[in-house]
C-alpha cells in the first residue's frame, strides 16, 4: 500500500449575488463568488488537493474555465467525478482536513452540512472530513470582504 498526501488552494472573488456555494452548501449572502462555475472555492481546493495528491495535475486541466461545459456546474459533480479518476487510478481517500478564509458570511453555522455533504460524495465517514474556518483578522483582500480563501489537505491510499 502506498498513502500520499495533497494540498490544494483555491480564492475567488466576491461579486454580485445573493448567496455563496461552500461546500455544497447555498449559504445565503450578499454577494455572490465570480467563477465560471457555481465558485465552490471549498470544493475547488479539495479537488486540486486530490488531484495532486495523486499526480493527475489540478481541477483546471480537467475542469477548464475555457470549456462551456463547465459554465455554472455544480461543484459537487466535479468533485465526485475527481473521487473518480482517482478510483480509476486505483488510489481512495482516507481523511480531509478543510480551512475557509473569509471574514463573511459565517461558516462555523454550515459547517457539518458542508463535512457532511463532502463525505458522502467521497464515501468517507462524516468523523474523516474536518471542515473549519478562520478570519484574517481585517487583513488583505479576505479581510475586507473582497473574497473568499480555501485551503485543503487530503490523504490518500492505493488499495
């Protein structure tokens, strides 16, 4: 058996709308997230965690903003479908561990929706996804409210 670990990192901006998608989760806000898909910034940095974790590049190779087939798609998809070339590859994931940036909206609320949602797209126990999140105290573009940061850690095994 063979276990490998990957990171992922993942910021979008804030712009017009009236919620965010994290985690899977329709959190009402504001703002909304620019992205050429639902901008699941969570989701993003766990599947580019994933995919380099297994050496298969990043969500932009497989997922690119140039291809319209991509435009607005849900995040979950994306994630379950990576969950799959990793299966192909004969890799699985074993734990997650997932840090949101941002000063708003409130992520500790959402939270166990979003590790919930995340474990059961990668077949994993609720207890295996950590899903946490911290401010930057006012500081640099999170700070003042331009967007949002997602930061993930992900081990994986072959089998």
């Amino acid at each position: 058996m063979k276990i490998r670990v990957g990171q992922g990192v993942d910021v979008h901006a804030f712009g017009p709308g009236d919620h965010v998608m994290l985690g899977g989760v329709r959190i009402p806000h504001d703002k909304g997230l620019q992205a050429h898909s639902d901008g699941d910034v969570a989701l993003h940095a766990l599947c580019d965690a994933m995919l380099g974790a297994a050496a298969l590049g990043d969500i932009g190779r497989h997922f690119p903003p140039t291809d319209d087939r991509w435009a607005g798609a849900n995040s979950r998809d994306l994630l379950q479908e990576v969950n799959l070339l990793l299966r192909h590859d004969g890799w699985s994931v074993v734990n997650v561990d997932l840090t949101l940036v941002c000063e708003q909206p409130r992520i500790t609320p959402h939270a166990q929706h979003m590790q919930a949602n995340i474990a059961a797209d990668l077949d994993l126990d609720d207890s295996d996804v950590s899903v946490k999140a911290t401010t930057t105290e006012g500081l640099g573009f999170s700070g003042r409210g331009e967007g949002i940061t997602a930061l993930a850690i992900v081990l994986i095994k072959s089998w």
